[in-house]
C-alpha cells in the first residue's frame, strides 16, 4: 500500500499575480547593457594589458633590473638590461631596459611584477579584450609596450580600449599602506607619469580618501544595488525609493560631485617625520618619507 499523499493548499493567483516577479524586476535597476557597443565600467583595481611608464619629462622608468622577470610566476616577461649611453639616457639610471617582452599566452595578470618593479615602470591598464590571429601577435615587445610621446599606450589593431581604461592603473598598490600604518594611506608616494602626473591615491581606513578622483565606490554602496525591496529601510521602498536612487545615481555622474561629507570627512594624523601644515589641503600632500633600515649590530653567541 503506498503511502499517503498530503496535498499542498493551493494558493489563488489574480489576473496579476503571475506577473508579480516581472512588474518587481521593472522597478529595480537595470543589469543588462548591449555588449559590445555598450560595457560597464571597471573597478579601479582591474588587471589588464601591461604598460611600460615614462617620467613627466620623458625618459622611461625601467631601469633594465630584471625583477620583474625574477618574481613573475608564469615566466612570461623576458628583460634585458643595458648601459646608458652618457651623451643620451634613455632612464635617469646607469642602465635601461634594452630588451623586453611579455608572452600573453602564459600571462595570468597577478600584477606581481607591478609589486616588483623598484621605479614604478611596469603597470597594468584595466584593457583585458584582445585576442590573436597568431602567436607572434601574442609577445608584446618594448616596441608595443613603452607610452608613446603623450603617455598614452600604444594601441593595437586586435584591441578593443575604450574610454577610461587606461586610467588608475594598478590602483591596488597605490591604495596599499607601508607596514601597515593607516596613518600613510591617502599619502602620495609614487612619482608622476608621462601624460597624467601625480595620480590621486585611493583611500583606506584613515578617512583621507576622494572617491571622486580615484573612481572608488564603497562596498556598501555597491550591495545596496542587490537588495531586494523588503530588504531595504522603509523610506527607499517602492516606487519613491527605485526614484530617489535613480536621481542619487544621475547626480553622481554630474561633474563636480563629491561624496556626502567631503572627500577627505576625517584627516589623519601625520606620519611620523611629516609637518601637520602638509596635511592641510588633501591635492598637495607630500610624498611620506623613507626611513632607512637601521644596521644589524653582532649577532649573540657568534660573530656580526
């Protein structure tokens, strides 16, 4: 004898009531975009296609060390070093980069070789859509991979750039903060680059941030545009909350617009060995100063 079925009640259902799921998705916010003519926009810390720097006079960063070569996981960046000629340097440096080339068939852009580089000169572009007819296409040489005149990367015809992706390149080590003390975070402490200058540093937990400059956007506010309508605080329910968020995310897109409460709500104490009077206008902060190691003295029980 089989066992019994319990019937579950059946729940009336209006003309409406099948398209309630439909006319809930009509008031959020739209997800969907016409890939490719349309794309979202990037997060500041996206790792894309490499880019060798130059000073804001010109001459180029890479200094030929080969540690970037050293670190990378794939083994994919191949650098040759050479002495400068004394009459026309190509870096400030004794030596330059004379021969390098990157394989983007084994490339997996962990940005290691950014962390590596002593003088800033390798970075990554938020460019992540190009493909190849061959393998030679593939190995970008110093040719493809040094800015041009302007600072500008050199694009080529099997990439897609568009606007915005060569800016806040490899944000995450701007945003990083030296042995860990917030009170550095929001300090420049990179060199200016060809064609852009100093790039805003992107905030952390001290408070000295501009969202506005950095193209930062909090993680709050990012997982308030995936709440459902019962999730969200009684005055941004509805059709008047769906509206005032749709005003919220025009007005921030206007030029000019700063964060609620300043860019910079709460400055942070000085680093140590840097005047309170630097700290005082947050676009002229000065980069924080390098503390050279102290000597190890003997060791105990053997020789120094």
């Amino acid at each position: 004898m089989s066992p019994t079925r319990r019937r579950l009640p059946r729940i009336p259902v209006g003309p409406l009531g099948g398209f309630k799921v439909t006319l809930k998705q009509m008031l959020l916010p739209r997800v969907t975009v016409e890939y490719p003519k349309e794309k979202r926009p990037k997060p500041p810390r996206a790792h894309g296609r490499h880019v060798l720097n130059r000073y804001e006079d010109g001459m180029e960063k890479c200094i030929g060390c080969e540690l970037c070569a050293g670190v990378c996981p794939a083994d994919c960046i191949y650098v040759r070093g050479k002495d400068n000629d004394p009459e026309h340097p190509t870096s400030p440096g004794e030596r330059y980069g004379y021969v390098y080339e990157i394989n983007y068939l084994r490339c997996i852009h962990c940005d290691l070789c950014v962390e590596a580089c002593p003088t800033e000169a390798i970075t990554e572009s938020k460019l992540f859509e190009f493909s190849f007819t061959n393998r030679t296409d593939a190995i970008y040489t110093k040719r493809e991979l040094v800015v041009d005149d302007e600072g500008k990367p050199r694009r080529q015809p099997w990439e897609d750039w568009r606007e915005g992706d060569d800016l806040y390149t490899s944000a995450w080590m701007r945003a990083t903060s030296p042995a860990g003390d917030p009170a550095y975070e929001g300090v420049v402490g990179w060199s200016g680059e060809l064609g852009y200058g100093v790039r805003a540093p992107e905030g952390g937990q001290s408070g000295r941030r501009d969202d506005a400059r950095t193209g930062n956007r909090s993680l709050r506010e990012m997982l308030a545009l995936h709440l459902d309508d019962w999730e969200r605080p009684p005055e941004q329910r509805g059709l008047r909350g769906a509206l005032q968020r749709a005003r919220t995310r025009v007005e921030r897109k206007l030029p000019g617009h700063r964060p609620p409460g300043g860019a910079f709500p709460v400055p942070p104490p000085a680093p140590p060995g840097l005047p309170e009077d630097q700290l005082d206008e947050p676009d002229e902060v000065a980069a924080a100063p390098v503390v050279a190691p102290q000597a190890a003295g003997p060791m105990e029980g053997g020789e120094g």
